[in-house]
C-alpha cells in the first residue's frame, strides 16, 4: 500500500468507515460464449470463510444483490459447483448485480466525489491558514527583533550621561530580561 492508499484509509477510518483490503472473492469468472457469470470464493474442502470473506460477502449481498458463489475444489481437482445455483443460471443473477451495481455506482460516484473535494477543501483551508499563522509570527518576531534593536540602541544612547557602572547594570539587564523573553 502506498502513502496515497494510507492516508485515504485514515480519512476513511477517522468518518467512521470500516475499510477492507482483504475479503473479496477470489474470482469473477465469465462465460464469453453463453454470458454467464459469476463471483467466486473458492475453498478447499476443509477451509472455510474467514471474518472479512463473511462480512464483506454479506455487503456486498446487502448493498449490491451480489451473492458470492462458494466453490469447493476437492483435493482430486474437482470442482464442487453449488447445487442451489449450478453455472448456468449465474447469468441473471449476475446481470441483476452489474444492473445494482451500476446504477449505485452512478449514484455514488458524485457523493464520492463532493466528499473527497470537501476534505480536500477543508484540509487546504486548514493548510493555508497554519501557513498564514506561521508567516504572520514571522512578521511578529522579526518586528520584535527590530523593536529590540531599536530599544537596545536607545537606551545605550539615553545611558551615555550616566556613569559606567549604571550603565553596566542597564546592558546586562537588557541582555538577560530581554533575551530570555526572546528565546522562551
């Protein structure tokens, strides 16, 4: 997974969305010839469904009218179609499921869409006034460097009738107040 992927699912995560990168069904077979088609989880005869493979199966059901056919391969390499739903009559139920899934995509396509420009829109406000507040202290601490200078030099100049000892005191003073605040 690249950086792209890995901030996108964190989007993802932070709205509350339950992202999956496993799970899906291992193939999606089709017949050229009679149009038949499917989606197919195969097994061994002695594995079985992990949580992912249920949960986005039972989605992928729920939300798309996709039933994800099991098949099982023997040890032998024979395949076990299912009996309730041999290969033959997977086309219309695939038909109906390309049918749901692209008309929700149609639908979803644009809610995507405004979703991502509106995160994106928001990040960019964010960005632009961190960066406006990081140049705006900028400006505040080099004025303050120049107000520093300018007070320092005014000072010396006005300690210049005064006797050195005071005027040893005002510098040192000026330096450790002054410079401390600075750097804090």
């Amino acid at each position: 997974m690249n950086a792209t992927e890995e901030r996108f699912d964190e989007a993802c995560a932070a709205k509350g969305f339950r992202v999956l990168r496993s799970g899906w069904p291992d193939r999606i077979i089709f017949n050229d010839e009679t149009g038949e088609a499917a989606f197919v989880e195969i097994k061994r005869e002695d594995d079985s469904l992990n949580e992912n493979q249920h949960f986005l199966h039972k989605q992928l059901r729920r939300l798309f009218g996709i039933r994800v056919q099991i098949v099982t391969v023997k040890k032998s390499g024979e395949v076990n179609w299912p009996t309730a739903l041999p290969p033959s009559s997977l086309t219309s139920i695939a038909d109906e499921a390309f049918d749901r899934v692209r008309s929700r995509t149609e639908k979803g396509i644009p809610i995507l869409k405004e979703t991502f420009d509106k995160f994106e829109s928001e990040w960019m406000k964010k960005l632009n006034s961190e960066i406006e507040v990081a140049h705006e202290f900028q400006r505040f601490a080099y004025d303050m460097k120049e107000n520093y200078k300018e007070l320092k030099r005014e000072l010396l100049r006005r300690a210049n009738g005064f006797d050195t000892e005071f005027q040893q005191q005002l510098w040192d003073a000026i330096h450790q107040d002054v410079d401390q605040d600075i750097d804090s």
